[in-house]
C-alpha cells in the first residue's frame, strides 16, 4: 500500500536498547484492541512511545470486513492528544469524510480505486480544514493511479518562485535553494530539504554545510555528519547537530545533555533558540511534560523578538508545548497557547503544516 501527502511528525531519539530503527515513525493501530476498555489501550500505546493512533475503517463493502466509525473516534478523541490517522478502506469517503473531520481526525488517507468523481473533492476538504490528506492503492493496482493526483502546488513555494523571478540572478542562486531549504524543513520533506541542500552547496559549499543541522532534525544523520564536519568545531550549528545526531543514534542522556549545553552556553541568544525548541521537543517525546512546557515557553519568549515567525520552530514549538500541557490537564493555558499562536500568525498563513496541527488541537480542546 502507498500513499501521498501526509506528513507525519518527526520522530524522537531511539531510546537505548529500543529496537527502533532511527528516523522510524510508529502508528499504533488499534484495530486489533480490546474495545472495551479502549481508551485505556490507546494510553497504553502513547505511553509505549507511539507517535500517532492508526483507524482503519472499514465498511463491509469496499473490503470484507466491518470495523468502526466515526462515532467511535468522537468518543476516544479526548483520550489523547496524539494525532489519530484515520485509514478508510470504504467505498464512499467522498460522502462521509466530513464526518470523520468533526470526530478530530488529523490526517485521512482513502483509496484510489474508490469512484473517481469523489476523489479530488474530499482531498479538497480535508485540505481545507487544515488536516493531511492521503491516497492508498490496494497491492495489485500500480502506483501510476496515483499520479493524476500528485503535485498539489504549494503556495509559500510558489510565492518564493515569484519572488526569484524578480531579482537578479546573483542573488537568487545559493540563498535561494537555501530558503526552499528552510521552508521545505517546516514540512517535513526531507527529499526536498536533500535536493534543495545539494543544489545550495553546488552553488555556495559554506552555506550549504549550514543546513546539517536540518538533515539531522528530519533524521539523516550520516549526511549531517558528513555536512557537520566542514564547519568549525565551536560554530553553534556544529554543536546543535553533534547534540541531535547523538539523540538520533540512541544516545538520549547525552544528547539531551549537549542541548541543555548549547542552550546555556552560546553567547548570542538568537544561537540558543533552535538548542531549546529540540530540547523541548525531546522531553515531551520522552513523556517529561512540565519540562518540556518550561523549556518551550522559554524558547518561544526568546524567539518573539526575532520576527521570523515563518520558521518551522517557532509554531511547531508551541504545538508541542499545548500539546504537554493538555496533557498535564491544564486545558486552559493548552487553549491560550494555541489561540496566541493563531493570532499571531501572518497573513497569508505559511503552509507550515504545524500551523495546521494547531487548529486541529485548538478545535478538539475546545469541546473539552
């Protein structure tokens, strides 16, 4: 089974002794749970290191069997904060995929083989409302089918391409693909960050080597490593990537030791920043939330004045921060991060897709 366009989150240092491969999400699907006590078993799976709860659904049509709706994903919405992943093996998600958006759905993935009429609206509608969209085949269709619904353009992208065409060739070459870079990194794309890396260090090597810390984040740590080793020793991204590449390689003590260095130590407090979004992130990962809310709030105070609100860090930051408080079950102050966040966003929105992840926690906190 294949699928396009759902971006997952990034995944949090292997554990030591875990058999994780790095970089290796987990969808922990429930199909197979114990329905009578189902919100204890998806607390189970976020507790086991989970980064998302899988749905399949399937309606006795499409495919033989008959599983469950979208009553009974409302009804353990409320259970967790981690994204639910709803796959519909159903014959007509053109007609009901409303109905799995308002029980909190965060992405959809339906099949292509479905009646094509109904494909490319509901891909609309779930766009629309701010979740993932996705496509599956079945194992005998080829991924050609997919093809006719590929290449949804990208307005931020576009808007950058605009932007080139209106400058002089030497200013859109290494900077350029450098920002395709950054913005691809606030997507999770990292096929496009890679393609986007090389093309900056065809062009300019120095600036290109800058992105290493990048291609650690997204969990290509041997290129980080290969890419950390053409800049200084003490330069900060040198020392923010040799932190995530040891968390990236299991090493959770000590790479959460050399961030909460980094952050500490680095003379200019704009270095410090992206040291403490990591950090943050790697507690909520490890299920330390009331630190991972002081390290991001700290992070996200620091990183106000900045004005580059367009980064991937700053929105993904308070995401995870609402998402630790929701936990700790201050809703209150999950819902006043997350309306700051919003408000402060701005106009057109980035397409970022954290920003959309905070509109979806936003609506589910909302009915509890």
């Amino acid at each position: 089974m294949s699928g396009v366009d759902i971006p997952g989150p990034v995944p949090g240092p292997v554990q030591p002794g875990s058999r994780r491969p790095s970089g290796v999400l987990v969808a922990a699907s429930i199909l197979d749970s114990d329905l009578a006590a189902l919100g204890d078993e998806i607390r189970r799976a976020e507790d086991a290191g989970a980064d998302r709860i899988h749905l399949d659904v399937m309606d006795g049509h499409f495919v033989p069997n008959i599983t469950f709706g979208w009553t009974m994903v409302g009804a353990v919405r409320a259970v967790t904060s981690l994204p639910f992943d709803a796959h519909l093996m159903i014959s007509e998600p053109g007609r009901w995929v409303d109905r799995f958006l308002d029980a909190g759905c965060d992405s959809i993935t339906f099949h292509v083989e479905v009646d094509p009429p109904q494909i490319r609206p509901a891909l609309e509608r779930i766009r629309e409302a701010g979740r993932s969209a996705g496509l599956s085949v079945k194992p005998g269709t080829p991924l050609a089918a997919l093809d006719a619904y590929r290449g949804r353009p990208r307005a931020g992208l576009a808007r950058l391409d605009a932007l080139a065409r209106e400058l002089p060739e030497v200013e859109r070459d290494a900077v350029y693909h450098a920002l395709r870079a950054d913005y691809l990194l606030g997507l999770d794309d990292l096929a496009g960050v890679r393609a986007e890396v090389a093309a900056t260090r065809r062009l300019d090597p120095a600036l290109g080597a800058e992105h290493a810390v990048s291609l650690a984040w997204l969990g290509d740590v041997d290129e980080a490593e290969a890419l950390a080793r053409e800049l200084p020793a003490g330069l900060p991204l040198a020392r923010t990537t040799a932190a995530l590449v040891r968390l990236r390689r299991g090493d959770a003590a000590g790479g959460l030791d050399a961030l909460r260095r980094a952050a500490a130590e680095l003379p200019v407090v704009a270095w410090r920043v992206a040291p403490l979004f990591l950090l943050g992130e790697q507690l909520a990962r490890s299920g330390r939330d009331a630190e991972a809310v002081d390290v991001l709030r700290r992070a996200g105070t620091l990183y106000e004045p900045l004005s580059i609100w367009r980064s991937w860090a700053y929105p993904r930051g308070q995401v995870l921060a609402a998402r630790s408080l929701a936990r700790l079950g201050r809703t209150e102050e999950a819902r006043a991060t997350l309306d700051r966040l919003l408000a402060s966003a701005p106009d057109p929105e980035p397409d970022c897709r954290w920003v959309a992840e905070a509109r979806a926690l936003r609506a589910r906190l909302a009915v509890h």
